[in-house]
C-alpha cells in the first residue's frame, strides 16, 4: 500500500471515530427510574410528618392490603411486578433504583421519596394495587401529587404529563383505567423532590381481577405498559 493511500485511509478512519464520538448519547441512556414497591411485609405504625415541616403524621408504612381471592398480601405482589419492571427498563438501557428488593424490610415512605432524590430520579414509579368494599370495581388508578401543594407545585406537571402516557398506554394494552387522580396527602409524594406516579395496579378486592394480578404475564402485560409510556414520555424530553 503506497504512502498517499495509507495516508487517506487514516484521515477516514480518524473522520468516523470522531464522527462517533461527537453523537449525543440518548436521553435514555441517562434516564434515571426510581421503582418503589409499595408496603412491606410487616407495617410499621410509629408517625411520621406527611412533608416537610408538617404537624399531620401518619403512619411510617402499612403492610397493604391481600387478595380476595388468592390471599396474596399486596407487597408482595407489589414486588413480584416491581421486578418484572426492572428488568424490561434494564433492557431498554435505563438506570433502575429500587427503594426495595426484599419484603422484610423497614423504609417509611418518607424514606422511600428520599431514595428517588438522592437518584435524582426522572421519575419515580409507586405500584401498589387497591381494595374497596365492592367486589365489582375493577380497573387501573392512576394518582399524581397536587398541583396547589406547596409541597408538590414543582412536581406536578412532569408526574400529570407521565400519567397521561400511562393512561393511553394501558389502554393501549386493554387495561381498564378508572382516571387520574390529585392527591395533597401522601407522604411519598410530598416528601419527593423528583417526578412521581402511584399506579395502582387494580382491585384485590374484585375476585377475578385479584387473580389476574397474582398472574406473571399479566404483571408483565401491565409492566410493559409501564414501560412503553417511559419510553413515549422519553421522547418528549429528548
């Protein structure tokens, strides 16, 4: 190979790796997701200021609520689509925190908000799954923290923006969903300084729907929904 050949071919070679280089990385790649599956399995009821500087307390955690059906305790089902999530996020290249990977733990919601701040979280997904004395609701909720809490304000628009996304996504999936809803009373949300939405799952109190969430493809089927709606919102920031 004579000299002037040499040459050019590594003044292309030099052009392409900088090329490469000079690519911004996806806004995905830096995309932090903070995973709170709520509850434990033992509650604790010693008060906690529901935000910062409040006198209203309420209790640290709760060990949530158990199936109808199934008897499954809600923390653990929790956990079992908390993980489902973790690993389709980890796939699509995003950085998962999770505020627990056991049920015999013992974090206050406080603290679990606290876990999404220092991560600096994008945003922060709570899941839990409801109960209610009527054996026929049914259905996903969606619940944002209030945008006239001065607790909340800041948070507001990015945690409505997401739940959107979820919505449409879990339609998107044939997943019924009962709206979203404002809530100024959670302690895991006025503690948060980062994006956060609670998705509750759906009804451990409705017989059919409380087996459905015991049921790992359904988990699956929700989480993907989870999943698509980060991705759609993902994009809106890039």
């Amino acid at each position: 190979m004579n000299l002037r050949v040499s040459k050019w071919i590594y003044m292309l070679a030099a052009i392409l790796v900088i090329g490469t280089n000079s690519i911004p990385a996806s806004a995905k790649e830096n995309f932090t997701v903070c995973i709170d599956p709520g509850h434990q399995a033992k509650g604790d009821p010693r008060g906690e200021p529901i935000g910062p500087g409040s006198a209203q307390k309420k209790a640290r955690v709760s060990s949530g609520t158990s199936g109808v059906a199934t008897k499954n305790p809600e923390y653990k089902v929790n956990l079992e689509a908390a993980m489902i999530l973790k690993e389709l996020l980890q796939a699509k290249g995003y950085i998962v925190v999770m505020t627990r990977e056991n049920n015999d733990i013992n974090i206050s919601n406080a603290e679990r908000a606290e876990v999404a701040n220092k991560a600096k979280a994008d945003m922060t997904i709570r899941l839990h799954c409801d109960s209610i004395g009527n054996g026929g609701k049914s259905g996903a909720v969606l619940i944002v923290p209030s945008k006239s809490s001065k607790h909340t304000a800041s948070i507001y628009a990015a945690s409505f923006k997401y739940a959107e996304f979820l919505k449409k996504s879990l339609h998107d999936h044939g997943v019924k969903v009962n709206g979203i809803f404002e809530r100024n009373d959670m302690t895991g949300f006025n503690w948060s300084r980062v994006p956060v939405v609670i998705f509750e799952m759906g009804f451990m109190s409705n017989w059919n729907e409380d087996r459905m969430l015991s049921d790992k493809n359904y988990q699956r089927k929700l989480m993907s929904a989870v999943t698509d709606a980060l991705e759609a919102y993902n994009q809106t920031l890039e």
